[in-house]
C-alpha cells in the first residue's frame, strides 16, 4: 500500500541496541571518572553536576527511541505508545535541550551579565525546565490520541500523526536557536572558561542532528517499518547526544590522564593572566555557590583592585613580591613556570575552584592577618 519493504524487530536491532548501550555505557564511565577527580580544577569548572544531568537525558531519550524507532516488539507494556514516546522520547529530548541551554547561560550569566549563578538560580533553572517540558507533554497526553499518537494493534507500531511531528520538531529547532544565540553571546570570553569552541562543535553536531531528525520524520513518515532507516536514525540520536558530553568533558578528562600535572599548571597560569578577579569581578562564595564562581561588585580581599596596574594591564609588583602564585619571580611567564612545576597558591582562585576549602572566610580575622604573614621555610605562615 504504502510501497514500503517493512521489517520486524529482529538480530539487527539487538545489535543496534547493544553498540548504543555500549556508547552510553562508556560515557558514563567518562563521567565517573570525572567525578573521581572533582578536585582536579579544570574538570571542577565544567559544571559536572548539570554535565551529568544531560548524560541522564540522553540515557530516557535512547530509552524512548526503542519504542519510537520499533527495535522492540510492540506488545504488552511496549504498547503504551504515549508512555514511551511522549513522556521518555519528546520529553527528555526536550530536556536534554533546555539543560545545555541552562549550562551555556550559566556562563553567559556570570561573564557577560556580570551576575551570581549560584545554587538557588541552578535550582530555579531546574524547576522551570521541568515546568516547560512537563507541561508540553501534559498538553500532550490530554489531547485525543488520533491527534497525536495511538496504538495500531495489526501492525504492532504507534501511528504519530504529522501534526504531532511538526509540532515536536518545530520546539526542537526554536530550542536549539535559542541555545545558539547563547553560544554567540559566549564567543569573547577571554579565560580558563571559554568554551567558545566547543559550543560551536556541539552546534554544529546539533544542527546535523536536527536536519537528520527533519527529514526523516517528516518526508520519511513509516521509516519505522523500514529496518535501515530506523537503525540509522537511533545511531544518528545517539552518537549526537553521546558527542555533546564528550565535548563537553572529553578534553579536561583526557589531559588530566596524560598530562594531568602542566595541563593543571597551564589552565591555572591562564585563569591568573585573565585575572577573573579583576576582569569579570568574581568574588568567593562559601556559601553554596556552583562551580561557577560568584559574582559581586566587592573583589575578593586576597585579589583586589588595589593591585590592579591599569595602564599596564597588569598586576603591580608589590602585590607580586608578597603573594606570588608560583614560585617564578615572574608569575606569568609561561615557559619558566611550565619547567618548575612548583605549586599554585589556591588562595588566589574562586572558592569553588580550591582544593583547599578549608581556608579562613573572607573578611574574618585570621584571613586579615594571613594578608601580611610571610611564609616560613617549611610552609608556615609566621608574622
């Protein structure tokens, strides 16, 4: 009827979903990597928690395509077509969306807006993702099913209605508009956090990733029925998604295993050339701030604009002398300090990017007189 060669369920498929798995799988062993080494800071700054929170998305987005894509047979509780495509595959498709476009405006919000994206806004970010997404399905799940998707008992498959596609394609695309212009805002951010790049990569891999999806929902509507088609569209979703998590995390992972100690050593050097007390006005937050750091109109007292020299764009000699970050005279001289591998001073960095979180609070008075003790040949402070 339909001219289409259709095809059960069947070895193919099986494979299909065990390499998927097996793509899912490894990136979660990246993540617990990541996680095992939370205080190496260049990981810390990626905003593991909300990195972690996509792999999530990713995992009930793969779940829902194996009722969406027909990899398993379609009887028994496989058969709630609204279930499993609704409520996993649209939903989490849409959440993994909105929670890259959270990640992204963490940054835009903290180096652009010049304001705290502390765990209150992380938390009130979550509830109106939540919102959006549980509401779309909602509206959804109470519209008729001959309007959206039902169950066709003979063919064993849920019908999705064109409407229904059109619908859940166009929120994906205007999602994933809002996500780039996000990324656009994103491109001068000249420090240790810039993810300039790899925002650009994910777009593209996303943009690739919808057009795919566009043309095959709406001009291929029974790919279903159609064994190579629908493997390559579950492969397409999930190496897409895969991909975005590696972008994200790959490289810092991947540098603390083979380079762990001068990549350190480098990202910190460039986070104190930035000087991201000076140039974007971060100020420690003990008090449950993110992994990005907090942002005030007061500098932290360790780094403050009393030592900025203006006219040189630098940071004057005097504070240099007695709060050197490296044991270099010259601090930011690259070279040396990559040869020397001597210790950074976490008391220069963010709260959240300390390893030390044991340190005295701002402004309390043993931090006051820590800013005029010398250091000891053993490592004491002494006044």
């Amino acid at each position: 009827m339909y001219h289409i060669k259709a095809s059960n369920p069947g070895k193919d498929d099986t494979i299909t979903i065990a390499v998927c798995s097996g793509l899912l799988g490894l990136t979660a062993m990246l993540l617990v990597y990541a996680w095992c080494n939370y205080n190496y800071r260049p990981i810390r700054a990626k905003n593991l928690t909300w990195t972690t929170l996509i792999y999530c998305a990713t995992v009930l987005w793969f779940i829902g395509n194996l009722v969406t894509n027909n990899h398993v047979r379609l009887v028994g509780v496989w058969s709630n077509c609204k279930l499993w495509i609704l409520w996993f595959r649209v939903l989490f498709v849409y959440v993994f969306a909105t929670m890259t476009i959270v990640r992204f405006y963490a940054l835009d919000r903290v180096f652009n807006q010049k304001k705290p994206f502390t765990r209150r806004s992380s938390l009130i970010s979550g509830a109106i993702i939540l919102s959006f997404n549980v509401a779309y399905c909602l509206v959804n799940q109470l519209i008729s099913s001959s309007l959206t998707l039902e169950y066709v008992p003979d063919l064993e498959a849920c019908k999705i209605t064109m409407a229904f596609r059109i619908a859940a394609v166009s929120v994906q695309w205007l999602l994933w508009g809002a996500c780039g212009v996000l990324i656009f805002r994103l491109r001068n951010i000249q420090s240790s956090f810039n993810e300039f790049r790899e925002s650009v990569a994910i777009f593209l891999v996303i943009i690739g990733l919808l057009t795919e999806t566009s043309v095959t929902n709406l001009h291929y509507e029974y790919y279903v029925f159609e064994k190579k088609r629908r493997i390559q569209k579950t492969y397409v979703d999930v190496v897409a998604s895969v991909l975005v998590i590696w972008l994200f995390i790959g490289y810092p992972v991947y540098k603390s295993i083979f380079d762990r100690r001068n990549y350190e050593q480098m990202w910190l050097e460039r986070l104190a050339k930035d000087g991201p007390g000076n140039t974007y006005n971060i100020n420690s937050n003990p008090q449950g701030t993110t992994a990005y750091a907090k942002m005030d109109e007061n500098l932290d007292s360790g780094f403050n604009n009393s030592h900025l020299n203006y006219e040189g764009n630098g940071i004057n000699s005097a504070y240099v002398n007695n709060h050197r970050p490296f044991g270099d005279p010259d601090p930011f001289n690259i070279e040396s300090e990559m040869s020397a591998h001597v210790p950074f001073n976490d008391n220069l960095l963010p709260m959240a990017l300390r390893n030390n979180m044991h340190n005295p609070l701002l402004n309390s008075p043993s931090l006051f007189a820590a800013s005029y003790m010398d250091s000891s040949s053993d490592g004491r402070h002494v006044l």
